[in-house]
C-alpha cells in the first residue's frame, strides 16, 4: 500500500526506531503515535504528530489510537530487552499488546498492521537464515513472544481479512541505542579508557543494520508486498564481531583499552551469538542495504558521541 495520505498509527512512536519511521511518514500522512514513554523520548516525536500517552496494555488507549479512519498501524510497541529482570511479564505484556490491538482493529475494520519482529525468532539457526527457515526455535522469552505475536498476526490475516508485514530486525543501530553493545562501550569507556570489559568472549558476531535503512525497508516493503502475510528479513550482508565494534568505539573514542573478558561463548543467557540474516527476499523485491555493518556500528557510534543529550544506559 502506498504511504501518502494515509492515517497511520506508529505504537512505541517515541522509542528509536518508531520516532525515526514517524518522521519518515509525517510529512505525507496522518500520524498518531502512541507510547508510554517507558523507553521513549517525548520531544523525539515529530511535532505535526497528535501523540497519546498511554499503555497498549489498557484497551481504551488502543480505542483511543486506532479509528475506523485509520488505514494502517505500525507496531513497534514493546518491552525489547532479551535478558529481561522479569521474562513472564515481558512475554504477557507484548503478547497483551499486540493482541488489543488486533481485536481493535477487527473491530472498526481496519485490516493494515506492520509488525517490528526480530531475529530471535530463529534462535541459534545456520547462517545466513532465510525466512522460510524451520524449525523455530527461539532460546529467550523476547523471541517466544515475537513469534507467538507472529503467530496470531497469521491468524487475522487468514481469518480477518488482514494485511500483515512482519519484520523481523538485525540489530539495527541509531544515535538512540537503549541498552545494546555500542552505547555500553561507550559507557564504559567513558568510564575508564584504560579497560574495557566485554562480555562472552568477543566473538559472538552478528548483523548490524543503520536506522535509516531500516526504516527505508519498512517502507518499502509496506509500499512493494501485497500478500496476506508478508515476512521479512531486514539486515545487512556483513556483520561485525563484539571484538570489531570494541575496536571502532575506541577509535572513534580516540582510547586505546586493554580488553577483559567475562569468558563463555555469549553475552548474557538468551543472547544468540552468532547472527546473519538472509536478506535475498528482500532483495528479489528490489531493496538493498547501503550501509554495511561495521560502518552502521561506527556511525551509530559516532551519532552517540556527537549528541550531548544522549545518556547511554547499561544494559
Ligand atoms: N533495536 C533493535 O535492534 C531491534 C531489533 C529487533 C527488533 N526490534 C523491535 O523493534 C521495535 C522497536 O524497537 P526500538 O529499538 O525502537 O525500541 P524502543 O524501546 O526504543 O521503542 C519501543 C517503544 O515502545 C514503548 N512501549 C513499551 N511498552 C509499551 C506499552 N506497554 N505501551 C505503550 N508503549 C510502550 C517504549 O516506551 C518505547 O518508546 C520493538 O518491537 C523491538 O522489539 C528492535
């Protein structure tokens, strides 16, 4: 569907990447972003859009976000953090999200929905992992819920009538990377340039994407793909190792740290060390990344680095 004069709903429209697709869509659309700005930034949505404060997880939000005027929802909404402190809740509240919103949407007949997934639906998958890869068999509560939303994201499209896109992300990198590799480097060694410490052991190796791409993607793929349920892959051909990015952090950083390490093969229970998606789907449509992995790391980082606002948290 073409995303000019449409009414469209971004949830988690003030989280990094659903700011970024609100800027995208509102100098042509109608945009109304919802967020309860648990991991959001207010001033990061885009002014022209009218903005609802509230929590998917209360149903008069969602009724209060989506009309029978809307023509498309992106959903980004979500508790995003694989190592979550409390995985059942996490694994509840996304899955509640995304199922007030579907019913919402069957019920003043709005049949549109973008769906942000992830990666960690596949688990530990042979590489590069095509979207017609089985079985799945995701290793954190984070990717359950992913494919369990996908899941019923199915089932409206072949029961209700719906279009679905359902996008399942890399890493994708911007100058607003919550908790995540880039800015905990960034944190630690404004900390202490002397050391850095890395968890697993430097090797695990995956796919980052940069924000714009990924945001181009979605459009694209939202605008180019017709099909009741459309899934794909967005990333990069390349990836970058944790060793990589402690590398281009301390050169862009302008230190020179010894590196220690917590040992094991990955950075936390749930984390998938090894990641490459294939992205010849998305390819066979017409779309290509045009930034590289190593070059999204630095100019994530650099982005980081250059905004004095910008606190990196640790994950
Ligand atoms: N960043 C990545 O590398 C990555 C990778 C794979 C998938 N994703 C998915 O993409 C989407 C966007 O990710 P992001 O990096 O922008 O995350 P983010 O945390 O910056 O944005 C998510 C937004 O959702 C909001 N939110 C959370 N719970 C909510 C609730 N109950 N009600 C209303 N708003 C709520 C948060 O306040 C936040 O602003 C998420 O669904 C995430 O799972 C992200």
């Amino acid at each position: 569907m073409e995303l000019s004069d449409r009414r469209i709903v971004v949830t988690g429209g003030a989280g990094l990447i659903g700011s970024a697709l609100a800027r995208q869509l509102v100098g042509d659309n109608d945009l109304v972003v919802v967020d309860d700005l648990s991991n959001g930034i207010r001033e990061s949505v885009p002014e022209a859009a009218t903005f609802i404060e509230g929590d998917l997880t209360d149903e008069t939000v969602v009724a209060e976000a989506i009309d029978a005027e809307t023509d498309v929802v992106f959903h980004l909404a979500a508790d995003k953090y694989v190592n979550a402190d409390e995985p059942r809740n996490q694994f509840e509240t996304n899955g509640e999200m995304t199922y007030n919103i579907l019913e919402r949407m069957d019920e003043v007949g709005v049949e549109h929905i973008a769906f942000t997934s992830s990666s960690t639906v596949y688990g530990e998958a042979p590489r590069p992992t095509p979207e017609d890869y089985a079985p799945l068999e995701p290793i954190s509560e984070y990717g359950a819920a992913k494919l369990s939303e996908e899941s019923l994201l199915s089932v409206y499209a072949h029961n209700h009538g719906f279009t679905v896109w359902n996008f399942r992300f890399a890493n994708i990198v911007g100058p607003r990377y919550g908790a995540g590799v880039v800015p905990d480097f960034i944190y630690k060694l404004t900390q202490d340039p002397e050391t850095l410490t890395i968890r697993g052991n430097g090797r695990q190796e995956k796919s980052y994407m940069s924000l714009a791409d990924c945001i181009d993607a979605m459009c694209y793929v939202v605008e180019h793909a017709a099909r009741p349920v459309n899934t794909y892959n967005l990333g990069t051909r390349t990836t970058t190792s944790v060793n990589r990015i402690a590398d281009i952090v301390s050169d862009e950083m302008d230190v020179d740290p010894d590196y220690e390490y917590t040992g094991g093969d990955r950075g936390w229970e749930g984390d998938v060390p090894k990641m490459r998606l294939s992205i010849e789907k998305l390819a066979a449509l017409g779309w290509e990344p045009s930034t590289p992995s190593d070059q999204a790391v630095r100019q994530g980082a650099r982005e980081i680095l250059d905004d004095p606002e910008n606190e990196p948290h640790l994950s």
